[in-house]
C-alpha cells in the first residue's frame, strides 16, 4: 500500500500552478534565471541557494503529481545550462466522453472559474516572460484561468489574507439593523453558500468565531498584522460554520408593495397577498410617476434582509420595501449607489 500523501498548503498550490503555467507558455525550455525572474514567489527568495532548495522540491512535486517536466540542453554547442519544459504530448489528456449528467456537473463547477485573463501572480508571470521576448503558446494556457467569478469587492483581499493567515480589519454592515462597526479578524477560510461569498474567522474584539457576508464588508479590507501570526484550527470546516450561523438566524416577516403583473417570483413566495392601501394601490396609478396599474401588498419570510434587498433592487420601482425598516434601508441604499454610479 502507497503510503498517504502529505496535503500541499494553499500557498504552495499557487506556486506550483504559476510554475506550471510558466513552463507551458513557452514553446522552448526556460533556464532557471528565467523561471526565477517569472514566478513571483520565487523571486521572494531571500538567496540563490533558497531559490534552488525550493525549485528543486517543486521539480519532484510536479512529478509526483504526473506532470511531466522535462530537463534538457538550451543550446546543443554549449551543455552548461539546462532548461525546463513540460512535454504538452504527455500533459495533455486524452479524449474523454462523458454521459449528460456528468456534463451537467461540470456546467455547474464551470460557473466557477471565469471566462477571463489570468489572474494575480499568474498573469504577472506571464507579462514578465513576454517582456523578455520568450515565444509565446497561446493555445497551451488555454483551461488554465484560475479567477474566480465573484462580484465583492472584498473578494481578493479576503483571500490574500486566508492564503497568507494575515489578520486584517474592516467595516461590517451588520444584518438586520444594518448598523456598521469595525472588525478586526484573523481569517480562518473562505467559501460560496447559495450564491453569497463568506469569510470565517476568529474575531480578536469579540473573542469568539465567526462569519461574514463579504458583500457587507463596506470599502477596502487593510491589514492589521503580519502574515503568518496566527494559526487555524485543524478540524475548522467553513461551509459547516456558514450553515450554522444560517440555521441559527431568526426569519422576519418582509412586507412588499408590488405593481400588479410585476414581481412574479416573489408572488409565488409569499404567505399572504392582498390589495395595497397605502398610494398607489389598487385601481389607481402612482401620484407624479406616469405609471398606471394597481398594486399589490405582499408578505414572504425573509432569513438575510441583505440578500433580499439585492433581489427586491432589481426590480426597481415595480417593488416598493415596506417592513422592516433595515431592508427598506438596505433597498434605498442599493437605489441610491446605483444612481450615483449612472451619474
């Protein structure tokens, strides 16, 4: 019986696909000082010999791994320099069918990965062998796009600082009285739970665990220490942290306006449905808009006024945020950010 592999860090994973994408961008093989010079973390060695303990390592990982690297001679007429490539015949994989539910998963997992340029360290990679005129093989990066999809401006910094254990400090917009305060957090993990990005951790001025909604982080996340100055516990599962906090928060009864023929998903959500008395109801159109048509009063659970307010934004003004006042709150300040951002 093989013995078990040893997991490799989340740092250590970034290096090695850099390198990997660095050693298939060229159709030739690439010397050291080259690799060196493209791959950011090696160029954070502190001495020659530090660069070469790691790469050496990194040269038996990949193999482990089954990609076959390949040394060989840069110039025939001079044999004291060797180069590294990866042999795309051997790397690449061969034809493979899969049955319509299979096709299925991997149309959800694609939903990931962005159909975009190559991200952070990567790219950088990338710019810096270009620069250096090394030829270039579009086609051998092709899948290779590690950017995740994500719309939080809190995404990339929230990351770093999981990869880096790095503590770091934030304003939150908390849920429910929308109320912001300052955090200061050391990152545990990060993960996606029905359509919501969410960082865990360990909260320094409440002295306990917990998550948060990256999408009520409010402006930029700045570092509160050094990296590497705390550590995660072993058995910490983020996706099991985030559906805890999930059960464990209370539903509140949302109370809506809804122009009629309008807002039909909410409709099919709601527990009572009845004629609007407030203006604008039913039979008449709204004083001042232009808009004709009756409206409707609504009432559905709603468990995250957040995630619901970025719903109810969507339909502008066919849906009006009556009760409780943080999600009309919540609503009038999606309105208001997006207006400002047309202007």
């Amino acid at each position: 019986m093989a013995p078990a592999r040893t997991p490799i860090s989340s740092a250590k994973t970034e290096r090695l696909l850099n390198l990997v994408i660095c050693l298939l961008y060229t159709r030739r093989a690439l010397p050291k000082s080259k690799i060196r010079e493209a791959v950011p973390q090696y160029g954070a060695a502190l001495s020659e010999d530090a660069f070469n303990r790691m790469f050496e390592r990194d040269k038996d990982e990949l193999r482990e791994l089954g990609i076959p690297l390949v040394t060989e001679d840069i110039d025939p007429l001079f044999d004291n320099e060797e180069g590294y490539r990866i042999d795309r015949r051997e790397y690449a994989l061969p034809e493979v069918a899969f049955e319509p539910d299979e096709i299925a998963v991997l149309g959800l997992a694609s939903r990931t990965w962005a159909q975009a340029s190559l991200a952070g360290p990567a790219a950088r990679a990338l710019r810096k062998l270009e620069a250096a005129g090394v030829e270039r093989d579009d086609s051998s990066v092709i899948g290779l796009e590690p950017r995740v999809r994500t719309a939080e401006p809190a995404f990339a910094r929230a990351k770093d600082a999981v990869l880096q254990r790095r503590p770091i400090r934030f304003d939150y917009r908390r849920s429910g009285t929308g109320a912001l305060t300052t955090r200061h957090v050391q990152p545990w993990g990060i993960a996606a739970w029905h359509g919501r990005w969410y960082l865990t951790g360990f909260d320094t001025d409440r002295d306990a665990p917990r998550v948060f909604r990256l999408g009520r982080v409010e402006g930029p996340i700045a570092w509160a220490g050094k990296a590497g100055s705390y550590a995660v516990p072993a058995d910490h599962d983020p996706l099991g942290s985030i559906r805890a906090q999930a059960s464990e928060r209370p539903a509140v009864t949302a109370t809506l306006r809804v122009r009629q023929g309008a807002g039909h998903a909410l409709r099919r959500r709601a527990g009572q449905t009845g004629p609007s008395s407030g203006a604008g109801g039913a039979g008449g159109g709204e004083a001042g808009t232009g808009m004709t048509g009756g409206w409707d009063e609504i009432e559905l659970p709603c468990t995250d006024t957040e995630r619901l307010a970025d719903e109810l934004a969507g339909y502008a003004a066919d849906v009006e945020a009556l009760a409780p006042a943080e999600l009309r709150e919540a609503v009038i300040r999606r309105l208001t950010g997006a207006l400002e951002a047309s202007r």
